[in-house]
C-alpha cells in the first residue's frame, strides 16, 4: 500500500495521435520502482504495468482486511 500511495495516475494525450489514454508517470516510478521501468531507444521512458498487478493485488488484500475490521467492530458494538 505504501508504494502504490506514492504513484499518481495520470490522464494525458499521446503526441504521435492525440489520443487520449491513462497511465503513471515513468519518471515518477522510476524513482519508487526503478527495476519496472525500462528506457527504450529512442530515449522514451516505458513502464511494465505487468509488474504493478502484484502491488494493486497486495493493496486490495490490505484493504479487505480492513473493511473486515470495521465490519467485525460494527457488529460487536
């Protein structure tokens, strides 16, 4: 959880087309996870999303423990 509160998702439009599309910031990750982020050759920074499912999957675990927690404290009170 406390790596995933230190990543912004993003909104931005890509230059080649235009389009819009959703994201995190390579330079930002790079910072917190510097193995998932590769440079390619034309000097563009990429990020390997695959790898963040295992953060988000631990940080949805996290949480569920917690609503378990309220859940239990509302029903004993």
């Amino acid at each position: 959880m406390d790596i995933l509160e230190q990543i912004t998702g993003l909104s931005f439009n890509w230059k080649s087309d235009g389009v819009k599309s959703y994201g995190v910031s390579a330079q930002e990750i790079e910072k917190i996870l510097p193995e998932i982020v590769r440079t390619r050759d034309d000097g563009l920074k990429g990020v390997n999303y695959l790898n963040l499912i295992a953060f988000l999957t631990e940080a949805i675990k996290d949480l569920k423990k917690d609503v378990s927690k309220i859940k239990d404290h509302i029903n004993i009170n």
